[in-house]
C-alpha cells in the first residue's frame, strides 16, 4: 500500500484528467454563442460539438479499462493525457463546424483513458474504508476547475478568440504526462479482454437514438429519418443484451450487474448526469442570450452555482463512509430537481441574474451531493480486480446519461422555443429545464435501491508493477 505522500500525488495526478474533461466541457458551453457566430453553425451542430466529445468518451470508456488493465493503468492514462493534448491543438486550429466535432471526438477518446484509468489509479491506491474520503478529495480537486471553468472561459473570450479555450489544455497535459510516468504505480490485470463486439453494438445502437433526437429538434419526431434512426437504435441495442447475456466475455459482467449497489449506483448515475448536462448547455446561454450577459459576465456569476462542488463534494464523500451512499444521493437529486422545477416555472425574459442565482446554488448543493456518491456507491459495490471494469461502466453510463440529457432537452427546447427572439428562447428553456426535473426525480428513484450502507470490500490479487 502506498504512503501518504504518493497517495496525494495519486490525488492530484488523477484529478488532472478529471480537471482537464471538465474545463473543457464547461468552458465549451460558455462559449457556444460565440462559436455559434464565428463558425455560422446550426443548432444541431452546436449540440454536437457537446455530444460528439461525450458520445465518444462513453463508447470507449470501458475498452479504456481494458486496454489498461493489459497494457498497465498508469501508462495508458498518460498516453489519454498526450492524445487529449493533441486533439485540443486540432480543436483550436479548426475552420467549421465540421472539423471542431470531429476533433472533439478525439479529445473524447483521449478523456475516456483519463476518466476511467484516474479513477481506477485513485481507488486502488487506497484500502476501501478510505476510499469514499479519497473520491470526495478527488471530486474537490476537479470541483475547482469546475468551478473556474466558466470563469476560465469568460476571460478567455473577452480578451482572445475562442480558440484559446482549447489551447489552455496542452501544457496542462505536457506537464502532468512526465509526474504520471514516475509517481504513480503501475497497474495491470493480466486476463482482461475487450469485447469488441459489444463496443461496436452499443456505440451503434447509443449513436442512433442520439442522431434521432438530435434531428428531431429541426426535422420533428414523425419525420422518417428519426422514427427510422430510434428503431435502428432500439434494435442495434437490443442486440447488444442479447450478445451480452451469451458471450464469454462480456462487455458488462453478468455477476457485476447482479449487485445492487452497482447497478442501482450505474441508474442513478445516469439520471444525475443527464440533468446536469441540460443544465450545462443552457445556463450559460440564458445568462447571455436572455439576459444580456457578456461572456466574462456569465462566467463569473456561474461560480455560484459550480463552486458548490468544492464545498460540498468532500464532506459528502466522507459523510457517505459513515452513513452510506443512498440517503445523500436520493436527497441531492431531490434537491438538483427542486431547482430545476424553480426555475422552469419562474424565469422570464425580464428577469436578471438576481432572480436565479438562488436555483442555480440550490442545485450546485444537490449534485455535489450526488455525484460522488453515486461514484462510491459503484466501486464499493465490486472487488478490487473488477474496479477498472466497474470505474469504466460507471463513467460510461455517467456519459450516456450527458449525451442523453443534453439531446432531450435541446429536442425539448427547439420544440417549445429557439433563438428567434428572447422570449422564444425564454419559453425552450423552461421546457429544458422541465424535463431535467424529470431525469433527477428519475434518479432519487433509483437511489432509493442503494443498499443502506457501504459494502465491505474484498481485496483481491492485482500485479503491480515496480
């Protein structure tokens, strides 16, 4: 077991990856109006440059896993560091729309080795008593970049190009990739396999209905393309279970599936995140289409409601170690919900900023007090050797549920509202927000299937490379 000292760096290395998919999710969001006129792009492709990096990073977060445990954690989660880097220089460097998605698929792949492999670094390094504490730290360090990401991406384009918002992750990577190679252990699983099959069904099949609600924003759902885009997404995925339910190596272990806490954890992950990522895309629109908020503006007032994660998350990993995951996780959903409904039945066109700050921290509390615990919940629910897979099905289904709410609640806003006037947007927004309601309520449900306190985990043997 390590000592203290590695164990913080362990911490902080790892937290990087996090810190890096997360200021660049938020950053990208702050700047979607200014990107929506320099680049003259639509509304489904300004969906799509949020969805393209996420759908990615979802397929491919448990082949990450994979790919680690053969090829050693440590190293694969410094090569998503490089690739990440790399594909944040094409971003910048990009002319259209076109070429801005496609890069941002990459940085996808990049943050599923970070995401998956950082978690799965962090947890092993601790023994499971401690283990909700370390990811309460963990999601603190990531909580300040969080928090600063909107402000990051305020001052970025009030005195350069939106380019730089992208600029700002290579030397963040260049220098974390050397401290990744010398200060965290390596890790490998000697009989992990990929089950390539299963990758191609569900990339397939979460493609499909994430296209379809996605068209359905301009062309309508009875349009034929998405009724025929949901069938090829229900039937490509059906086929997924199906092949997982007979392969020898499933993408998702049976035996995983059949604990509670994992599956119930995985639910309500994806109900958390899916709320959340309405949230993401919309509120910094709001403050600047509706409100009139400059880009600097609207980065800093939304500190209020991202600088709850800093606060709130690490004494909710730690409370969870005592108490268990399920009475926070249920109560921060039912909170994240609350503040959705304020505001879906409150904001109006002549509102300002005062009017919703109190919504906007009511739900930073909420999800702050989820999200780690959901996280926790999962792994402790595993043995050590299936901590990788579970880290990767966890951040799968957490990114699915992004993917998912952000492609609902865009279909919602461009049925009931648009960027016409302000109180067309005014009017979509509500409806986003309404449905983000629904997802969170959704998730206390799941929650409630937690077991009621921590599972006790059984160590196994994992090779650790010197």
């Amino acid at each position: 077991m390590l000592d203290a000292r590695h164990r913080r760096w362990v911490i902080v290395l790892t937290a990087i990856g996090s810190v890096m998919a997360a200021i660049d999710t938020l950053v990208v969001t702050t700047a979607i109006p200014t990107i929506r006129t320099d680049l003259h792009a639509s509304l489904p492709e300004l969906e799509w440059t949020v969805n393209a990096y996420n759908l990615s990073l979802a397929v491919l977060l448990v082949p990450a896993a994979v790919l680690g445990d053969r090829l050693g954690r440590a190293r694969c989660y410094a090569a998503g560091l490089v690739l990440f880097a790399l594909a944040s220089v094409g971003a910048a460097l990009s002319t259209g729309a076109g070429t801005l998605i496609a890069m941002r698929t990459v940085q996808g792949a990049g943050a599923a080795l970070l995401l998956t492999l950082g978690l799965a670094l962090l947890t092993g390094a601790f023994p499971p008593e401690r283990r909700g504490e370390a990811v309460g730290a963990y999601s603190a360090v990531t909580g300040i970049a969080v928090a600063c990401g909107p402000f990051i991406g305020g001052v970025v384009l009030s005195g350069l190009d939106w380019q730089w918002i992208f600029w700002v992750n290579v030397p963040i990577g260049l220098v974390a990739v050397p401290l990744v190679l010398r200060l965290v252990p390596e890790v490998k699983v000697a009989d992990s396999t990929l089950d390539l099959p299963g990758v191609l069904l569900l990339a397939g099949g979460c493609f499909a209905l994430v296209w379809a609600m996605v068209r359905s924003a301009t062309e309508g759902w009875g349009a034929p393309e998405v009724v025929a885009m949901i069938a090829a997404g229900v039937v490509v995925l059906g086929c997924f279970v199906v092949w997982e339910r007979h392969t020898e190596r499933p993408l998702i272990p049976g035996a995983l599936l059949a604990k509670r806490g994992f599956a119930a954890g995985n639910v309500a992950a994806f109900m958390t995140l899916a709320a959340l990522f309405s949230a993401v895309f919309f509120y910094g629109q709001l403050l600047q289409v509706a409100f009139g908020d400059s880009p600097l503006e609207a980065g800093v007032r939304l500190m209020a409601w991202t600088a709850t994660l800093v606060v709130v998350a690490p004494f909710a990993g730690k409370l969870a170690d005592r108490v268990g995951e399920r009475p926070l996780l249920t109560a921060g959903l039912a909170i994240q919900a609350g503040s959705f409904l304020w505001l879906a039945a409150t904001v109006d066109s002549a509102q300002g900023y005062a009017d919703v700050v109190a919504p906007f921290v009511l739900g930073g509390i909420g999800v702050s007090m989820a999200i780690p615990c959901g996280q926790s919940a999962v792994i402790g629910a595993v043995e050590d050797r299936d901590v990788g897979t579970a880290s990767g099905v966890n951040a799968t289904m957490r990114e699915l549920g992004g993917v998912f709410g952000v492609a609902l609640s865009v279909a919602l806003f461009g049925a009931y509202g648009g960027y016409g006037s302000v109180p067309e947007f005014v009017d979509g927004f509500a409806a986003a927000m309404a449905a983000a309601a629904v997802l969170s309520i959704v998730g206390a449900v799941a929650g409630l299937a937690l077991p009621a306190r921590r599972r006790t985990v059984v160590p196994a043997n994992v090779a650790v490379a010197s």
